[in-house]
C-alpha cells in the first residue's frame, strides 16, 4: 500500500469512529510521506478525541511547518491547546485562524468561549 492507501483506509477508521486505528494508518502514510500535511491534520484530529492532546498539538504543528496558511490547523491546535489549558495559547491561534478564514462562525465562536473562559467579556462579545 503507498501513503495515499494508507491515508483514505484512516479517513475511512475515523469515520467509523475508529480514531485510534486511524491514528495507526495516518502514522504509516506519514512514515511514507513525511511532508503529507493533511494525514497530519486528520490524526491530529483523531489524537483530540482520544484525548492525546499533546500529541494533537505536535501534528498541529507539522501540518503549520509544511503550509502556515492552513486555517484549520490552528482552529484545530487552537482547541487542543485549549482542552490542555493552554487558554492563551488557544486564543492566539483562534485569532491566527481568523486571519486566514475571517469569516468563520466556528472560529468566532471558539475565540469568544476561549475569550470568556479568561474573564474577558467584552472580548468573548465578538461579530462575525
């Protein structure tokens, strides 16, 4: 099987709800293809509902060295960081999502939960 096999079989696990043998085959695409940002961002994914957030962090974070102008990398390491309690962290990167897709009621949405969880209400207040 090449990267690509491997990729569509992970997609596939993690629609059935099967994250951690989606973790498995996105690892084996990765290992064929190193730079294969979006195996990346979907076992990130899979690592958020398995509550591996560091390690969901760390994809984040491939995915952003490979193509910074992912908007959904940092939405999605945005909330990792946040389920780690890495409030302000996960604010950055909202706000970085935001630059990339300003018309994002799920981003929006996200930033002001971040927004009041830190006390700042006239912040979490946002427009889309």
């Amino acid at each position: 099987m090449n990267a690509e096999d491997f990729f569509n079989q992970g997609l596939m696990k993690a629609q059935k709800g099967n994250h951690q043998g989606a973790v498995e085959d996105l690892t084996e695409a990765i290992r064929i293809f190193p730079k294969y940002a979006g195996a990346y961002l979907n076992r990130a994914n899979s690592r958020i509902v398995l509550h591996d957030h560091q390690g969901a962090i760390a994809d984040f974070d491939q995915v952003l060295q490979i193509n910074p102008k992912i908007a959904e990398a940092y939405m999605g390491r945005g909330t990792a960081r946040a389920y780690a309690g890495d409030k302000q962290g996960a604010l950055e990167d909202f706000n970085q999502a935001l630059q990339l897709k300003p018309k994002s009621p799920a981003v929006y949405v996200q930033r002001g939960t971040i927004r009041a969880e830190l006390r700042d209400c006239r912040g979490s207040i946002g427009r889309l």
